[in-house]
C-alpha cells in the first residue's frame, strides 16, 4: 500500500502547487493520479470486503474512506472547473442538461459503491457533498431540485445495499 499512498501524497502536493497557481488543465491530471492512486489503496485495504480490529477500522479505514470520497467529489469539481475554464460550448446541450449528466456519474458512481463496499463513511461524504450543492444553489430550482433527487437516490442506494445483504444473510 506504501508505494500508492506515497504517489498520492506527491499528486496531492502536485495538485496544490498547480491549482493555487492556475495552471489548467495540470491539476486535474494531477488529481486523477491521486485518485487513482487512492483506488488502488482502497482496493487493497479491502475495505468493505474484509474484517478488521474496530481500531483499524476506525484509524485506517474509515479516514481512507472519507478521503476517497472526498477526492471522488474534488475530481468532479476539478473537471467541471476545467471545462469551464477552456469555456467548453458543452456540444450545444443546456447546462441544465449537463447538470444531470454529472448527477448521474455521481449517482453511478456513488450505487457502485453502496452495492460493492457498502461503505458508509465514503457515502456520507458524497451526500454531505451534494446537500451542500442543493443548499448553495437553493435558489436555482432546476440545480437544488436536481440536486436533491440524486441525493436521495444515493441514500436509497445505500440502504438498498445494506437491505440485499441482510436478504442473503
């Protein structure tokens, strides 16, 4: 696990340096190393797969988990600042609509999660990520409502996960 963790520190110092200084589109490669990285590290901590002493749960795993989740929502962010940086024409199609294309890799990637891991932590940070959006944007309808849907999908998700694992138990 070293040698990931280790290159995600370096990605993160990257991604620092070339985001404090605007240097686009280098911070979103930098932060696609480090979420990379962080997946490899996670997969080999087993994390939602194996068991653990409740001390390395709570001092490993669950830290690991909230990092990755919030990586996963900073990639995002990262992205979408990218493209709006390049002032990228979104092939044409509303903003709106782009909006519930990105809501919907969340939710993908977020269901992914809940049915593979079942890793509450990691979940926690995705829906704290996207109440935080649906309040922000509590003025735009289309944005907050949007929002909040794919929050309570999420959340389903995950509740979802935990009911089939208790159905074959």
């Amino acid at each position: 696990v070293g040698g990931w963790m280790s290159l995600s520190g370096l990605a993160n110092s990257a991604w620092i340096f070339l985001w404090h200084y605007e240097q686009f589109p280098l911070p979103v490669l930098a932060m696609l190393v480090l979420l990379v990285s962080l997946i490899i590290t996670y997969l080999r901590l087993g994390i939602g797969k194996t068991s653990v002493p409740a001390a390395e749960r709570w001092a490993v795993r669950v830290p690991f988990s909230i990092y990755l989740g919030w990586i996963t929502v900073a990639t995002v962010a990262n992205a979408t600042a990218l493209l709006d940086y390049l002032k990228w024409d979104r092939f044409g199609i509303a903003p709106e609509i782009w909006l519930v294309i990105i809501l919907a890799a969340v939710l993908v990637i977020a269901a992914l999660m809940n049915f593979t891991r079942r890793d509450i932590p990691y979940a926690l940070v995705i829906l704290w990520a996207l109440a935080g959006i649906a309040i922000k944007h509590a003025a735009t309808p289309v944005v907050a409502l949007s929002t909040w849907i794919t929050f309570a999908l999420v959340a389903l998700s995950l509740a979802a996960a935990f009911l089939f694992k208790l159905k074959k138990a």
